[in-house]
C-alpha cells in the first residue's frame, strides 16, 4: 500500500531522495562534532570574564569595541550554527509542504538550534576558561533561524523542480505545406 500526501500525490515523489539525506545526515554530525570541538576544548588564559546572563548586554559590548571587531563577534556568533538550519530540514527528507507545514519546519529547526546552543553553553560552564553568554545563544538561534529562512525553501523549489517527471520535448506541429499531389494537379487543366 503506498502513503500518499496531502496534496494527493505518492509519499514517494515528494521526498528528498535517500543518498542526499544520509549525505546531510553525515554533514550535521561532522558539523556538530567540529562545533563541539571548537566550543568545549579548555583554554588557557590567566583569567576569564564572569558569565553574561543579561540578554543582549554582550552585543552591546562587542558594538562598543568597534564596527570591525563587533561584525567578527557578532558574525562568529551568528554562522557557528547557521548549517543546522539547512541541514536538519534535508534530514528530514520531505520536498513539498503546506503553508503551515513551512512555518512548523522553520519552527521545528529554529528550536533545534537554540536547543543545540543551550545545552552547549551548559556544557561550557564546566570547561576551564569558557563561561557562560546568554547572548551567543540568541545570536546561534537566529544565525539558525535566517539559514533556514535564506536558503531552504529556494533548495525545495529547485530540488522539485530536478524530480518532475520529464514528458518529452514539447511537441511541434509543423507548418501545413501543399500536399503532395499538388504539383500534378496544378498542371491539370481546369474547366470553370
């Protein structure tokens, strides 16, 4: 018995095909392992500043060093995460989605990202010299929140695009020319 979709269409002609979700699926644990690496290996410095835990106060003092070194900060923040937004929605392998389907896998892979630097900033308060910022968990969240949003329903709409059923050249009715027998009757003459 085959699924079929909402929209009236097989199960089958609107998934992401296998070999790319078990591609995304290998690409989101490297990313996390390489993220994981980055964020929980100790650092040696002599001392390290208290915890932020007031929401956007960091951001204030990354603007206050200056425009060049706030977009390195703030950018850091925002692209650590920013794959998960495209690679949790290929992971989950589903092309064509209603309106509010959409809005649920922005909400879906938005929440996995901001669980993902939650538990990553938790995970640093025991790591000598890394603390705690409230700040980078919001600038992951919406680093995720804009990939998903930038990039993957254009990815949807081409992917759909690639897997249409190919129908053939469009057909092309040639100009109507004199028939055949043309030339002999012309030379026929007529009696009116």
């Amino acid at each position: 018995m085959q699924r079929i979709e909402a929209d009236g269409s097989p199960a089958g002609a609107t998934a992401i095909p296998l070999r790319l979700r078990l591609l995304a699926g290998v690409l989101l644990a490297a990313h996390l392992l390489a993220v994981g690496w980055l964020t929980l290996r100790p650092l040696d410095v002599p001392w390290a500043a208290a915890g932020n835990l007031s929401p956007l106060e960091g951001i204030r003092a990354d603007l206050a060093l200056g425009p060049l070194e706030a977009t390195r900060r703030i950018g850091e923040g925002l692209a650590l995460l920013a794959p998960l937004g495209v690679l949790v929605p290929l992971v989950s392998g589903r092309l064509r989605l209603s309106r509010l389907a959409q809005w649920s896998s922005l909400a879906r892979t938005t929440a996995a990202g901001a669980l993902v630097s939650m538990s990553i900033e938790m995970l640093q308060s025991g790591v000598p010299g890394r603390v705690v910022d409230v700040d980078s968990v919001l600038l992951n969240t919406l680093g995720v929140l804009l990939a998903h949003a930038a990039v993957v329903p254009a990815l949807r709409a081409r992917m759909r695009r690639s897997q249409a059923v190919y129908q053939g050249d469009t057909p092309r009715i040639s100009r109507v020319g004199l028939g055949p027998w043309t030339d002999v009757l012309s030379a026929v003459q007529r009696e009116y």
